[in-house]
C-alpha cells in the first residue's frame, strides 16, 4: 500500500515534468519498459526506480577509460536500464546484478545482450578484471560498506586489474571514502561520486 501511495508522485513527475517525459521517450525508443518503481524484500535495499539517462551518459562521460577494455557491472540493476546505456559506451561485457527475481527476469528480457545475475550483491564475487561498478543508489548502510569491503577484497585476486565505482546518489559513501584501497575521483554533491582503486591491485598484504 505504501508503495501505491509512493508511486503517485513518481507518477506525476514522469508525465508531467520535462525530464519525466524524456524518461518515458527512452522506453518508447528502446521497446521496453524500464519505468516504475518497486521495493525488494530484502533488509537494506533502496526500491527500484531507473537511472535517469542523461545523468548515466554523463556520469560515464567523467571516467577516463577506453570503455571496450572494460565490464560494466551494474549493482543492483532493476529492470535493465543502465545495462541497455553500457551497450552505447562499448563495453567488452556487461553484466547486472539484482537481488529481485522479477526485475531479473524484466531485465534478461530488456537487454538480452547483457548477462543479469539474479543474487543478492554480497553474494556476488566481482570478476578479477579491468571493471566499472555502477550503482544507483541500490541499498544502504550497513550492505553498502559490506559491499565495499567486498570489493577491496576482490582487488587482492590476481591478475591485477583497474576497478572504478560510478556512485550516483552517494548517500552511503564513507566505506568508499574511508578506503585504504579507493580515492576519490570526482564529486558532485549528493548526485554523484566517482572512486577509483588506487593502484591495479591495490589492496596491500594482510
Ligand atoms: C535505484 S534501483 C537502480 C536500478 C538500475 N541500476 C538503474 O540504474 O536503472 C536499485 C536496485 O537495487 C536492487 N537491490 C537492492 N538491494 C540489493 C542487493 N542487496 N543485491 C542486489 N540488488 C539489490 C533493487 O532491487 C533495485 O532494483
């Protein structure tokens, strides 16, 4: 019921304010249904609602990457939307993470080209390869600094490789900030952070 009430003004924004429009021309011009939101039975999670296009080109825009060197993951990736804009960057591989059976399924069906893992984002063991980690705000404390502890690890798994993490709406970025492993790139108040691992395989022997 909450959620009902919850939609309305989402509702009302998508329809009636220029950028809501904009969003709905996205799925009218890919074929698919991206919009909506939704709140996954999971302790911690943010509920679903898609990245806003322009602010994911932008954001991929800031990183000073040659993107088909590189897999896209998204964290948490809701019905598809930022694996459908990864394609336009050429990424070497794109894959989603989403912890919702029925956005998984939502998503393999949006973009058939990307590979959608239906897990919860702790559960998952980011690959040993040159990456970007998108999230849009997927869950808060204390998932996110479990997360980001996650990944420091990963970084310890050879070959060496480069990691960066595009954060929009960074409401939970202090494990990030706070990282012995991870520097701060780029900031834009609470809509963006960008981090990078500061060396390839950057976490030092325990
Ligand atoms: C704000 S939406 C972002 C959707 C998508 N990334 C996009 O940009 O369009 C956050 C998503 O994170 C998912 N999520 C929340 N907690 C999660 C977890 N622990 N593991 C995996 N996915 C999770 C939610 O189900 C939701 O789809």
């Amino acid at each position: 019921m909450q959620w009902a009430i919850r939609s309305v003004p989402y509702h009302l924004w998508l329809h009636l304010t220029p950028q809501g429009r904009r969003d709905l021309r996205f799925d009218e011009s890919h074929h698919v249904i991206t919009e909506g939101i939704s709140q996954p039975e999971v302790e911690h999670a943010v509920q679903y609602a898609p990245v806003q296009p322009a602010r994911f080109r932008a954001a991929m825009r800031r990183l000073p990457i040659d993107p088909h060197k590189f897999t896209f993951i998204d964290i948490g990736s809701g019905k598809g939307r930022a694996l459908i804009l990864a394609r336009e960057f050429g990424f070497r591989r794109v894959l989603g993470i989403e912890v919702s059976e029925k956005l998984c399924e939502i998503a393999r069906s949006n973009a058939p080209e990307a590979e959608v893992r239906c897990v919860n984002a702790l559960d998952f063991e980011p690959p040993p390869e040159d990456s970007v980690i998108h999230m849009f705000n997927p869950f808060r404390d204390p998932v996110m600094s479990m997360f980001a502890a996650r990944i420091e690890e990963s970084l310890e798994t050879p070959p060496p490789h480069k990691v960066w993490v595009v954060y929009h709406r960074p409401f939970f970025a202090a494990a990030f900030e706070q990282s012995r492993v991870f520097e701060e790139f780029r900031r834009e108040g609470d809509r963006l952070a960008i981090f990078r691992a500061k060396t390839e395989m950057s976490a030092a022997p325990k």
